[in-house]
C-alpha cells in the first residue's frame, strides 16, 4: 500500500489509540445485553446499501428515514450499557476508591456465608466497587451497623423483613440492608439456580459490585461478578476471592502485572486485530486518502452513433492516457469500468477517420477532475457499406 511510506510516528500513536478504543468497544459488544439490537441495526444498514446499490427507490427512501435518527435509536436502545461505559470513565478519571474491608471484616463475611450454608439459610450480600450501585437498587434501610456476624446472622434470620433482600457492605459497615437487585435473564449462567442467584448476576452484569450468595435450599456459597457466577466451594477458597477482589484490586492474580495483562490480551487477540485492520484502514481512508493527488489511468476508447451499415474495424490507439486530479481513496476506488472516454462517430460517413479527444467526453466518477489527455487524437479504421 502506498500510504504506508507516509507513515511517521505521529501516526502510528494515532492508529494506536483507535485500535485501543476499538478493542474496547468490541470486547463491550461482545458483553453488553443488546448486543442483538445492533446486529438488527448492522442488518439494516447492509440492506440499505444495498438498496442504494440497486437503485430501489422506495426501500432506499424509507431506510434513509429510519437512519436519520439511528443516533436517537442507539441511545434508546444502549442507554444502560452507554451510562455505564461513561460511569466506569469517570470512576477511571477520578480515581474514584471504596473503602474495602479489613481482614477482620472479610474472616466475619467468610465466616457468616458458610456458617448460613450449614444451616440452610439464604443470603445475598454486595461489596461495591468503584462504580456507583444506586440506579440499580431499589428499596431497601440504611444501617451503618458495625459488621459481625451477630448482625448479619440477624438481618438473614427466616422471620426477618429483609430476610429475602440483599445488604451492601462497605469496609467494615453494613450501609443498607432489604435492598432489591435486578434479575438477571442468563437461564444458561443461572443453571438451575434461585431468585438470589438470578438478583446476584443481575447486579454483577450491570456494574463491577461483587456479589456473595447463600443458597438455603442447596447450601452453597457461591459469588457473581462481572456477569460470572460460580460456586465457591470451602472457606479458603471465599478467602482467596475476597483477598483477591477485594484488597488486591478485584481482578484475578493471574491478570494482574505485565505477564497477567500479556495473558489477558492473549486470550482476545481476535478482537485485537479486528481493532487494528480498522484502524489502519480507517486512517487510510481519512488522513493520507483525503489528500489530493494525481494519477495517471489508461482509458478505453468507446465509440458511440456509428452510422448504419459501417462496420468498426479498430480504434488507434485502443486507449489513451488520462490523468485525473482528486482525493487519493477516490483515485484508487474508481474502477475501470467507471472509465471510459466516448468518441461520436457520426462524422465517418462524411469521410472522417480522425477525431480530437477533449476532457468533456471522458467518463468519470464526478468526484474526480480531468487534467490532461494524451494523446489528443485517435484514429477510426471502419470499413464503409
């Protein structure tokens, strides 16, 4: 390709930066709930290119329309997901921390979740992250209760009125408690389980809270986070989740440092070199494309009106060189079937073999602009009746 001896390392930082925020906006496609929406939308446009193509007036009409105010019909469509990338943007921007519990307060938590599970008790508890869990709770009693396991074996007791909701717990303070959740819809994550469960992974796919559920009809402990859910088996093993997600920064030690990001990338280098082709085609297209520049293209010779019963034997020469000034995507987009230049042949029956070529009769995309012909002359070989 051409333009890439253009390149400078301005550029390379540039088409860097668009990768990386295609990546992220691939990998949140590939997440978010209305992802189907947006392949309805992709659908759409590919049957009004289409339309376009064939030059199917009224689908072409109604479909632009629609288009007009696609913009609207993505932030209807998205305004959860799009809310949430913007809130993980400014949590990112301002640093924006929650007080974590101290390892006191997570032996309470590990503690009280297994000490439930033994006795058949159900329970739903939330530690926040960094993004706000507001918008996504309804209900519930502010506390500010010390944690310990007196005060959430109470708030999960059968006869209480929270008994069934959820608590937050942030550092060592139990800040609400009968708080009700979103339900997830994932049947297939759910695999089975209860109204907690599906409350749990509702709040996991919505913001980055970390959810620990307490099944009363299996007993089981398990933990959803970022649309996950899983089942956590014994004490060491909440230990190790909470340690992990909690003091160390939520994410997995096997994705923390340089090796854990490597590992991370590694796993979604499909989505990266999406990311990277669309970068580099779309600064193709945008920056060194957009310049004007000249290009030298050889023309066929279409000879049009030749008088009846004449027969065209060849034309001298059989194209001609046309050099056309434009934007440089528009030059290498025309095709040679755009190009053509037509040559009135009525004139041979008055005994005319030459013809002079002038920028008026090359046919051309009208983006482009003629520059030169040459030669400016071509000869008729016809044969007469």
């Amino acid at each position: 390709m051409p333009f890439l001896a253009e390149l400078r390392l301005s550029d390379l930082i540039d088409m860097a930066i668009v990768a990386t925020l295609l990546w992220v906006g691939i990998a949140w496609l590939r997440h978010t709930s209305a992802r189907l929406a947006l392949v309805g939308l992709a659908a759409l446009g590919a049957l009004f290119l289409s339309a376009r193509a064939l030059d199917l007036r009224l689908t072409t009409w109604l479909l632009q329309g629609f288009f007009a105010v696609v913009a609207l019909v993505l932030v209807v469509v998205f305004q959860d997901d799009l809310r949430r990338v913007f809130e993980r943007i400014a949590v990112w921007g301002l640093r924006r921390e929650t007080p974590r519990p101290t390892r006191r307060a997570q032996d309470v938590l590990v503690r009280t979740c297994f000490g439930l599970a033994r006795a058949s008790v159900g329970a739903l508890i939330v530690l926040p992250g960094k993004e706000p869990l507001t918008r996504h709770m309804e209900g519930g009693v502010p506390l500010d209760g010390q944690l310990s396991e007196e005060l959430l074996s109470s708030l999960f007791d059968p006869g209480s009125d929270g008994h069934d909701g959820a608590i937050v717990v942030r550092g060592d303070r139990v800040v609400r408690f009968a708080c009700h959740l979103p339900l997830s819809t994932d049947w297939a994550t759910l695999a089975g389980g209860g109204t907690r469960h599906a409350a749990a992974l509702g709040l996991s796919e919505r913001c980055d809270a970390l959810c620990l559920v307490v099944s009363e009809e299996r007993g089981q402990v398990s933990m959803a986070f970022e649309g996950e859910l899983r089942p956590i088996p014994d004490r060491d093993a909440l230990t190790k989740v909470l340690r992990t997600f909690l003091a160390e920064g939520r994410r997995p030690a096997s994705e923390r440092g340089v090796l854990g990001r490597a590992r991370v990338v590694t796993r979604r280098w499909r989505e990266g070199l999406v990311a990277v082709g669309i970068a580099v085609g779309l600064w193709s297209v945008a920056i060194p494309g957009a310049t004007v520049g000249l290009v030298t293209r050889e023309v066929p010779i279409r000879v049009e009106n030749l008088p009846t019963g004449y027969l065209l034997e060849g034309v001298d020469p059989p194209t001609v060189e046309v050099q056309f000034e434009g934007k440089r995507r528009d030059l290498m987009l025309a095709g040679a079937e755009e190009l053509a230049i037509e040559v009135d042949a009525w004139l041979v029956q008055l005994g005319r073999r030459t013809f002079e070529i002038g920028n008026d009769q090359v046919i051309h995309p009208e983006q482009l602009r003629v520059v030169a012909v040459r030669p400016s002359k071509i000869k008729l070989s016809v044969e007469a009746p």
